[in-house]
C-alpha cells in the first residue's frame, strides 16, 4: 500500500489527485486501481494531448472500458468491411458505423477481439477514465514501455513491437503523436 491509497475495511478509496502517474511526451497515467487491488481490473486516468493517436489495435483476451471525463476524442469500436493499414478514421462497419467526435460522458466499451483507437484532433488535452481486464496486462504495459521511452534517443520500434505482443496488443495502424507515426519521431 502506497501514501496514494487508503485501504478502509469496505475498499480502497483513491483520493482525487493521487495515484501513482507515468508520463511520456504522448499521454500522462494514472494508476488508481491495479491488479494489486483489485481481480476484476485495473483502472487509470488518462490524459491525452493533441496530436495523439493511439493507433487502431485489437486485443484477444483484454475487455476495456473508456470513460470520457473532459475534451473531445475521435473514437472506433467496431469491426471495418476492410482493415486499411494507413489510418481507421475512414473505417466503415458492415451495418454502416463510422468513428465518432466522443464528449464528456461518453462511454466506451471494447469486448476482446474488437478493433479500437482514440485520437486527440483538437488542441486541447483530453482526460478519460480508463479500465483494462484482466488485470495487470495494462500496468506492466504501461509500466515497461515507459521504460523503453526513457532509455533515450529514437524509440527502439522492434522492442515496442515486441512488448504489445507480450501484452495481447495488436497494432492494426501506425500509433501517432503530433500528427506524425511514432517511428518519425
């Protein structure tokens, strides 16, 4: 147990403000609820800046929810009539859905097997709630590509790609950050 958190007999209760924070040049989060805590899930706050895409990806065992607390995200949660590897913001379903401009108190849930991706098209930093299960893939995710950012000088892509895998993530189209793929940065 961390300062962070305050485990009472009922729960554990994560006080506004507090959490264990990772940050990188494209997303700041927050641990609030981890594997630690929890068998169900592990739960982040998630503070995307312009210019971020996180790329359409697929996972196989993980189910996510996102919850949209402030700002505006181009949001995809379904299966396209064809997978483009260039961008999913022109992605049509089978019965016609299309991406979606999410608001405040949108939600979003993502069964494992479902293509999905959020983007920040606007010039303000957007902030979700963020619940990934099982638990603790998206910790030690998180935690582990943290660490490959870090090390310093350009990303080491084959080391990226090989971290996703080990954590059941498929990427379908290039992850981007001011508008740019990863691997130009």
């Amino acid at each position: 147990m961390t300062s962070d958190h305050v485990r009472t007999a009922d729960g554990l209760l994560v006080p506004t403000g507090h959490g264990r924070t990772l940050r990188t040049p494209a997303q700041q989060v927050t641990f609030k609820v981890t594997g630690a805590h929890s068998q169900v899930a592990s739960s982040f706050e998630v503070v995307v800046p312009p210019g971020f895409d996180v790329g359409a990806h697929v996972h196989r065992r993980s189910e996510e929810l996102f919850y949209l607390l402030e700002g505006e995200l181009d949001v995809l949660a379904f299966e396209p009539k064809v997978r483009t590897p260039d961008g999913w913001q022109h992605w049509e379903s089978a019965s016609g859905r299309r991406s979606v401009r999410a608001t405040p108190g949108t939600v979003i849930v993502v069964p494992p097997g479902c293509p999905h991706a959020f983007a920040n098209r606007g010039d303000k930093p957007a902030k979700m709630f963020f619940q990934a299960s099982p638990p603790p893939d998206h910790e030690r995710y998180f935690e582990e590509l943290l660490a490959l950012l870090d090390s310093g000088g350009a990303p080491d892509h084959a080391a990226v790609a090989a971290l996703r895998a080990r954590y059941d993530i498929e990427q379908l189209t290039p992850l981007r950050h001011d508008g740019r793929p990863a691997a130009a940065r």
